[in-house]
C-alpha cells in the first residue's frame, strides 16, 4: 500500500491564530500599536492608519509612541513595506529593531479516498514571521544588563 502525501488533504487547522507573537527583547510603551499585515491587506489603508494614529491632526487625540508591524508567511514582504513607506513618510527619526523567527501552525492531513484504510496525520508547519518596531523613543531593552 502506498502511503503517499498524495492520498491525504489538509482538513483542519488546529492552531490558525492571525497573530503572530515573537517576544522582542524591548519594552514597549503603553501607547504602542501593534499591526497586523496579511496578504491581502491593503498598504495604502494600513499606512493610513498608522499615520493617523502616529502624528494625529487633532489636538485631543494623543499620539501614539511606537508601532509594531507583524506578519506571517506571505504577508512579510507587505510589512516590510509598510514599515519602510512609514519611515519615509515621517520626518521622524524612528529607533528601528527587526524580529524574526517562526509561527507553528497544527494541521489535522485525512485521507481523500475513504476506500483506503490510512491514518489521519498530525502536520506542524513552521510559517517564517516577522514583527518590526518602530519607535519615537529610544529603545529600552528588558534586562539592562544583556548586550
């Protein structure tokens, strides 16, 4: 019997949050936005908002310090984009800190021919993930003591 990757199709995803979480060594102001940047999002509204919520053209509305652009998979080269098209933007110099690593994505594989006794498969997939800081203020790393 043949086992082949062929036979089987991704069913379910067990853990398909759309946030990506990698723990940046800084600590982050409480006025920090964290943004989000899929595939399909569109940069012109995300860099509208961003920019909004940056520089405010309303007295009230207290600016914010620092942004975060966070993507996953197809999304990274979008966030990298809208981070460098904020720099650009802003007569600002922004403090700049880049995080890479991976998001782990479960996913239930079931056989696509009922006919064929096979095994359900359990598949970790590793999706590359970014998350940019761009901060108004210096940058303070959580423990002063590292280098």
């Amino acid at each position: 019997m043949d086992a082949a990757i062929e036979q089987y199709a991704p069913s379910e995803a067990l853990d398909d949050t759309p946030s990506v979480s990698l723990s940046l060594p800084f600590i982050l102001h409480p006025s920090c936005l964290h943004m989000q940047v899929r595939s399909g999002s569109k940069t012109k509204n995300l860099i509208q908002f961003a920019m909004r919520k940056l520089f405010p053209t309303d007295a009230s509305v207290v600016p914010i310090e620092q942004i975060t652009w966070n993507a996953f998979g197809d999304g990274i080269s979008k966030a990298i984009a809208c981070a460098e098209l904020t720099k650009r933007r802003s007569q600002t110099n922004f403090y700049e800190h880049v995080q890479i690593g991976y998001k782990r994505i479960e996913q239930i594989w079931r056989p696509v021919n009922s006919n064929v006794e096979l095994d359900t498969l359990k598949v970790n997939k590793d999706i590359p993930a970014i998350c940019i800081l761009l901060s108004k203020l210096p940058l303070v790393k959580l423990n002063e003591g590292d280098n």
